[in-house]
C-alpha cells in the first residue's frame, strides 16, 4: 500500500494509492515485492522522481502487518543513495581480459583531516595499442570512508624508473619535480562510485607513442575524526583489450577554479558559485576537435560536505540547451557516473557553466578551499 509519514514521522495511508504491485514471492530467506509508479504524480504525498540522487529509507519487520497495522521495525532498518534514471550500462564481460593494478603500497596516512598522496606509476608496456574497457576502484577493506576520491593523472613520457620509488604528499613544497609534468586527468573516480564501463564503441588508449607512459596517481584521504596508524594500500584496476574500438576517450574539466579565493561564507541555507567555461576557452581546448568538436557520453559531478546540488549548463550559439547533467539532491557519499542518454556534441565555440549549490547554516566560520586540484 502506499503510506507516507507527517513531520511527526507517523505512517499514514496515503487516499491516493500511486503505487501498484507488480509480483510479490518469498522463500525460506528472502521475500521479494516489485512494484512501479509514474516519475511524477501530481501527488503532493509523493517525492517526484527525477535524474538526481533519490535517498531511499527501508524498513521491515520479521511478522506480517497484522490487523493492527505496521509492526515496529526495530534495528532492520536503513538508507541507500540511487539514481534510479541512470541508463543501464551496456557491459561487455571483462571476466578474461587482461587488467593491470595501480595501488598505493603501506601509505602512512596522517592523523589530519585532509591529506592529497600522490604516486608514481609506469603504465605496462604494450607494443601495439589497446584499449581500456573498464576501471574499478580497489579501496581497501575498512577505508570505503577514508578514500575520498581518486584522480589519474597523464605525466611526461620522458621520465625513467627512477620517479617509480617512493610516493609523496602531493601540492607540498618538497614533492619531486615529476609530479610538476603531470597536468591531464585521465580518470577520475569518487566515493561511493563504482567501477566506469566505457561505451561499447569507446575506449581509454594505452600502448602508443601518445599515450600515456607515466601517470600519477593522486588519493584523497578524508580523516576528519584524526585517527592515527592508519596504512592505505587502495588503488584502481585496469581492465584493457586488444580488440579496438572505434573512439578514444579522454576528460574535460569544468567547473571552479579550486583557489583561496573562493570560499563561503558561514550561516547561509543557500550560496551558489559559478564556474564559467568560456567560448574562449573551449575554442583553444577543442581546436584540434574542430569542426566536430567532441561526444559526451557520461558525467561525473563533485563536490564537497557543503554541496547540495550540481548543474551542469550547456549553451550553443549563445542559446541555453538542455542541461547536460544535473543532481539537485546531492550526496557526498555518493558519486558516481551519469551515464547520459544520448550522446552530447561540444562544439569550439560553446559555453558551459558549472552551477554549485552550497549550504553552510551549520557551520560558524567560513569554507576555504585549501588545496589545488588541477
């Protein structure tokens, strides 16, 4: 039946029944009900479904609901975060691919809230060009809530072994050299993200002269409760193929410029910030994609504890297209891929603008941002 709850979280049957049952079975573990409703009902005791992040609450209890009504729950109870829009991925098995792992090694994280550690990697080398298919976080056991987010960074080919040594607090005064050669993400994952699946006709190239040789791997670890002892051995895994597919991939960052000269202030239910990404700026960074410009096929929209809500505006020709990606309903726990529908085209000469929504009414002092992501 469809129930909502008042403020006073008390269950109510709600007189307009929007939810119908679809099967229902169970066994001697599992009891299993699949129901549908419309995205949007006209229901004013209904949360209209839409691309952003839907905060699901569930509850059972061991008895079937009597006469009585709704049995209490207890402690079998609990949230996930789902976007129930995003587009299944159309997965080729990767079961007998080749794949090769880059993961830290005993990382000491300090007992401090926010630290980058940066590591250098050698791609193995392939004679002939492949394609990565698919990338998977390794996060170990224990650190799904330490492990922030994940960048991969392309860094000069001429480097040698020598920089594959030791790892390195990134951004700091006495990083080596190297990572100053290490600008173009390559790939980028979050928490709460699961593995990427590049497209059927789309792939991550390794194995030649352009592609990438060295790359640094640079891992946020969020330790806010200032924990000691703690060792990070977590990663990324990547799966390739020989077999080539039609396209390659490849990023485009857009957003804020991550600077001190961009904080917010404390105490305010609402404060938005603008990332512009100009004309000008995609007509230099897509001039090699000219006249085609490039395809987007998936977005990954990140922020931070104050974040509440991502938009993604895309304008072609002056005029404003539909919203490239968007999650008004953002969760810091969960970031992951937007896999898009359709394809969009970029063209030199477009403008996007990265539209960030803030909340900071618990907090006292103002959000600086103290770290340069590039």
């Amino acid at each position: 039946q469809d129930y909502f709850t008042d403020e006073n979280r008390v269950l109510k049957k709600d007189p307009q029944q929007d939810y119908h049952l679809e099967y229902a079975m169970e066994n001697s573990t599992h009891t299993i009900l699949a129901f549908s409703r419309e995205l949007h009902t006209c229901d004013t005791n209904d949360k209209t479904i839409t691309e952003s992040t839907v905060r699901v609450i569930w509850a059972y209890h061991h008895k079937d609901m009597g006469e009585a009504g709704q049995n209490y729950h207890g402690s079998n109870r609990g949230t996930k975060s789902l976007r129930l829009l995003n587009p299944e991925k159309e997965e080729v098995s990767s079961a007998s691919l080749p794949y090769f792992d880059l993961t830290n090694k005993d990382v000491p994280v300090p007992d401090k809230d926010t630290t980058y550690w940066c590591q250098m990697f050698k791609i193995p080398v392939q004679h002939e060009k492949h394609h990565v298919t698919k990338i998977e976080p390794l996060i170990q056991k224990g650190h799904e809530n330490l492990v922030h987010h994940i960048l991969l960074y392309q860094c000069s080919s001429n480097l040698n072994d020598s920089v594959l040594d030791y790892g390195h607090e990134c951004y700091h005064p006495n990083m080596p050299d190297s990572f100053l050669t290490c600008e173009t993400v390559i790939f980028a994952w979050a928490i709460g993200g699961e593995g990427f699946t590049y497209p059927p006709h789309v792939g991550l190239s390794i194995g030649t002269a352009a592609d990438p040789q060295f790359v640094l791997m640079e891992v946020h670890y969020d330790n806010p409760s200032y924990t000691e002892g703690l060792i990070d051995n977590s990663g990324l895994r990547l799966i390739y193929t020989p077999v080539i597919r039609k396209y390659d991939a490849g990023v485009i960052e857009a957003g804020l410029w991550v600077s001190l000269f961009h904080n917010i202030p404390p105490g305010m239910p609402e404060f938005v910030s603008e990332g512009h990404c100009t004309l000008e700026c995609l007509e230099e960074a897509l001039g090699a994609e000219r006249p085609a410009g490039i395809h987007v096929f998936a977005v990954l929209l990140h922020a931070h504890l104050a974040g509440r809500a991502i938009r993604m505006r895309h304008f072609h020709n002056g005029e404003e297209q539909k919203l490239l990606a968007y999650d008004d309903e953002f969760d810091f726990n969960f970031q992951e891929f937007q896999y898009l529908k359709e394809e969009r085209t970029i063209l030199p000469g477009d403008n996007l603008i990265t539209e960030c929504h803030y909340s900071t009414v618990d907090r006292i002092r103002m959000t600086w941002v103290r770290k340069v992501l590039m």
